[in-house]
C-alpha cells in the first residue's frame, strides 16, 4: 500500500533550504569561532613540547 500522505521531495526540499541559508551577518569587530584552530594549534604545540621534555628526562636518568 502507498502512503498517500508522504511527499519524498519533502524532504530534498528541505535539506536544500538548509544548505542554501546564508549564515547571519556580523558585527564588525566580532570574532568568528567557526573553524578558528588557534587554540587548537597551541594546544597541540604545549602537548609535543610536553612530551619532548618527557621523553628527554627519561633519556637523562637512564645515562646517568
């Protein structure tokens, strides 16, 4: 049986009005978080230089 009340571009229809939004426009001088990696980056910079002063502590003890 076919459900009469199912509209399959309903659903197309709505996904394409999603895509097609046009994000809200900003206040200048506001900062935009989307995609920013900054603390990202630095974060990951602290943990390898974490990691090196590790890793070079526990090459000191063993030759000493």
């Amino acid at each position: 049986m076919a459900d009469n009340d199912y509209d399959p571009a309903g659903s197309t229809q709505m996904f394409r009005a999603f895509v097609d939004e046009t994000p809200a426009p900003q206040a200048p001088g506001s900062v935009n978080t989307y995609g920013a990696s900054g603390s990202r980056t630095g974060k990951v910079a602290a943990i390898a230089v974490a990691v090196l002063v590790v890793v070079g502590a526990v090459i000191w003890l063993a030759v000493k």
